[in-house]
C-alpha cells in the first residue's frame, strides 16, 4: 500500500501528474528494481555516485554491481546484500518515474528523504507491510478533523484500500478527502452501517469509469452500462462493508449490521453532520468513495 | 460432474453474484437447473414451489434477509440443504445461520473450488 501512499505524495506536491504517475504504476509489475536505486533507498550510495556509475556503465561492459566496487562506493559484501534484497514496490515507482524522465535520481533521494521525514516513519523496508506504519499514514493524511481518528475509522479506511487493491487493482492514487456537506450523486450505490453511530457510504463514479471498474472486479470484458455493471458496484461495496463489519464484530463487541446496498442514480447525499468523499484515481477514471455520518 | 436435472436455487439480491455463482457451478459441473431469486420472500415462495436439490443463499437481502427466509425454508422441509453465500461472515451470524439449519458458510468472494466441493458433496451422491 506504500506504492499507493507514495503516489499520493507525489501528486499532492505536484512533482508528477497523473498520467505520469499512472504510466509509470502500470509497469510495476514487470518492472525488475536495479542495484543504484536500491543503494541509494539503503543510503549506501549517492545519487551522484549512482549517475556516475550508471554513465561509467554506459560506456563500459560490465555490471553496475562491479563498476561501484572499483570506485570504493559499495563492498562486495555490500553488493551481495543488495542483490538478495526484496525491494518494496514504491521504490520501483521511484525508479520507474526515474526512466521515465520525469525526475533524477538526486531528487528521487530527495523525495524519498522528504518523505520519510513528512510520514515520520523511518523503516518504509517492508517486504512486510507494517500495520502500524499504515494506520499511521492513514490517521496523517487520510483522516480529517470531521471524520477523527478512532480506530475503526483508520479501520474502515485501511480496509477499503486493501479491497481497492485485492479486489480491483493495485494501480491508483488516493487523492486529498473532501469534507461535504452534501455529495451530488452522479451515478452511484450506497450502502448504510448501523452501530454506535449510523454511517451511510456511497461509491460513486461516471458510467464510463463504472464499466471499466466493474470489468476488473468481476474479471469480466462489459462494454456497456448495465445491470452487470451495477451490480457490480453493488457488490463491490457490499463486499468490502461485508469485510469491515466482520472485523469490527471480532475485535469490538459492538454490534453492527449492514442495510441492503441501494442504487442511487441521482439526488444529493447528506448526512446527519458530514459527508466526506474519499477520491481514487485509477487510469480508467476516478472513484468516489464517501462516507456521511 | 454430471447432475442432470438437479435443481439449484440461488438467492442473491445482486444480478452479478448470482450470474457468477451459477458460472462457477457450470464449470465445475454439468446438467443442473438453476432458479434465480433476488429476496428473501422470493426463496422461500420460490423454495415452496420448485423443491429444489440445493440453495445457494446470501444473507444481507432486501424485503426478508437470508437467515430468515433460511429459517422459514427449514420449517417447510426441515431436509433442505441450504448453503449461505455471503460477505458478511460476522462469527454471531454464521452461528445463528448453522443453528438455523445452514449446511456450509461460504464466504464472497468464494474459490470455484469451495463451489465445487459443496457440489460433490452434497449432490454427488445422490
């Protein structure tokens, strides 16, 4: 989820667009990282170092692993190390927006210095994503003063970028949440939560974005809107609030239950207090995911 | 597998799962008859008239939830083989669904394996 949070970051300071950032998202998984970006993710090299070397390797057939050995930047232990490395995938980002040309890597070093620093986490190393480190994340940049953070709000919004990724696709970017007083509906589901406090929440998008989110969910090619494509939304949502109320019923002993799914092809959404609207972007279009309370 | 003439009811309110579930039970086996309900009411009613060999159930529906309808089905015929199909897998509702009667649990979104397994086991043999 860090690739998530990372793009996040990227767009919010505007240092790469959206479709940059999609661009270089959608190759991630083919994308192998390379020893300089990892060393400069370790701290164990510069970037100028690393350009250097990657210039001396242009010119030269050998390997960058040996070339950063005869200039005394790494050991050969140092090498072996880095090479048996897992590499979390926002480092791949990093190096992909590298290629790309979008930046260098003197300012990927600097991004990624930012951004620890910005986070206040230090150890983004993960081959295990850290639970902590995410609700952390969360309760920084995802939680607003309207909607606090308590455990099942970091929770609910934890959840729902891990449905997002497991169920539709690791390629998007949260954007900055929106307090509302009122969301006008463009075509959308809801969903009500009745527990200690009732929340109703919505996905809502344009009929385009639905069909292309609804053929990733399903697995399925739908070329037009219908009521495959609905019910995908539906299912979706169902789904994901499905998965939400289950842990709060196994971690609390709050009782919680969930209202049918409801299909809202207009009108405005109001909550008691606030609406907030969570935005995603995907390369296919945006998603709103909202939650009035 | 060859169930020939066996009917299954499936009772989903969301056109999609129910699309998909009957997909998943084409794959893994041939023959069966399938009786599409959206709600609670409608599984029952539609329980009532056709007998069917199995029923495939979601518990969060409109007009009569899934446990409900479930525990009406069993009044009927107390041999029914129902099994519940649902995101919602909350421990108090999986309790109450077996106590009610419910033979399986299976939890969206489900493997086409889990499908085929309640398929073998609960049609296979007979």
């Amino acid at each position: 989820m860090y690739t998530q949070f990372l793009g996040n970051y990227l767009l919010q300071r505007g240092i790469v667009t959206q479709d940059q950032l999609f661009e270089a998202m959608s190759r991630l998984s083919q994308t192998h990282i390379k020893l300089g970006t990892i060393a400069i993710k370790e701290g164990l090299m510069t970037a100028k170092e690393v350009d250097e070397c990657l210039y001396v390797q242009s010119r030269e057939d050998k390997r960058f692993g040996e070339i950063a050995i005869e200039r005394g930047y790494l050991t050969e232990d140092q090498v072996n190390d880095l090479l048996s490395m897992q590499t979390p995938d926002y480092i791949l980002l990093g190096q992909n927006l590298v290629e790309d040309g979008v930046f260098s890597y003197e300012d990927l070093e600097r991004i990624l210095f930012d951004y620890r620093n910005d986070t206040e986490l230090y150890d983004l190393s993960l081959d295990v994503e850290n639970q902590d480190a995410i609700a952390a994340i969360i309760s920084k940049f995802f939680l607003v003063a309207e909607m606090p953070v308590e455990p099942t709000n970091v929770m609910y919004l934890e959840l729902m970028f891990n449905s997002l990724i497991r169920f539709v696709g690791e390629d998007f970017s949260p954007l900055t949440p929106m307090v509302l007083d009122e969301y006008p509906i463009t075509f959308g589901v809801s969903q009500a939560i009745s527990s200690e406090r009732d929340y109703v929440t919505h996905i809502d998008c344009d009929r385009e974005t639905a069909i292309a989110f609804a053929s990733r969910y399903a697995n399925e090619e739908f070329a037009e809107f219908d009521e495959y494509v609905i019910a995908a939304l539906e299912d979706f949502l169902n789904l994901h609030n499905g998965l939400f109320i289950v842990n709060v019923s196994n971690d609390t002993s709050q009782t919680i239950s969930l209202a049918p799914p409801e299909i809202t092809m207009e009108g405005v959404l109001s909550g008691p207090n606030k609406c907030v609207d969570f935005p995603v972007a995907y390369p296919f279009g945006t998603i709103h995911l909202i939650i009035c309370f | 597998m060859n169930i020939s003439g066996k009917k299954i009811l499936v009772c989903d309110d969301s056109v999609l799962a129910r699309k998909q579930l009957m997909d998943a039970v084409k794959e893994v086996s041939e023959g069966a008859v399938f009786i599409e309900g959206k709600n609670g009411s409608e599984a029952v009613d539609l329980y009532k008239s056709e007998k069917p060999d199995l029923v495939f159930m979601d518990i969060v529906m409109p007009e009569k939830d899934g446990n409900t309808a479930l525990s009406e089905i069993k009044e009927f015929d107390n041999e029914a083989v129902i099994i519940i199909v649902s995101s919602v897998g909350t421990q108090d509702q999986l309790k109450k669904a077996i106590q009610l009667g419910a033979k399986d649990f299976i939890q969206k979104p489900f493997e086409k394996n889990q499908i085929q397994e309640i398929i073998e086991l609960r049609l296979g043999g007979k």
